[in-house]
C-alpha cells in the first residue's frame, strides 16, 4: 500500500495535453448566433418592462370602509 492513499483531499487530476481549438460547421455557428440574438431580445425586454413600472396588480384589493 502506498502512502498517498492513506492521505486526505483530494488527488490532484492527471495532466491533460492543451485541448484542441474546437472546429464549428456552419450549423453549430449558425446556432450560436441565434441563441446570442435571442439574450439580446430577451434583455432588451426586461429593460422595457422596467421601464413601464410593475405590471403585478397587487391581487384582491382591500377597500377601508368597514
């Protein structure tokens, strides 16, 4: 038995060799073109609805006659 698995923590992962630039096709381009289209729709929207103030009503309305 050697020492180091008697030893607490973790272990430290093997080296791994520098990962290889990722090769996109067209439709993986395309794909990430579309989402990021998406996030600037979406965030265009919520500075919109800020803008507007608060849609939420508040619910049943309580009126103060007894």
């Amino acid at each position: 038995m050697s020492s180091s698995s008697r030893q607490g923590g973790k272990l430290k992962p093997l080296k791994q060799g520098k990962k290889k630039a990722v090769e996109l096709d067209d439709a993986d381009l395309e794909f990430k073109k579309k989402q990021q289209e998406e996030a600037k729709k979406l965030k265009e929207l919520k500075e919109k609805a800020k803008q507007s103030g608060p849609l939420v009503g508040g619910g049943i309305k309580k009126s103060g006659k007894k």
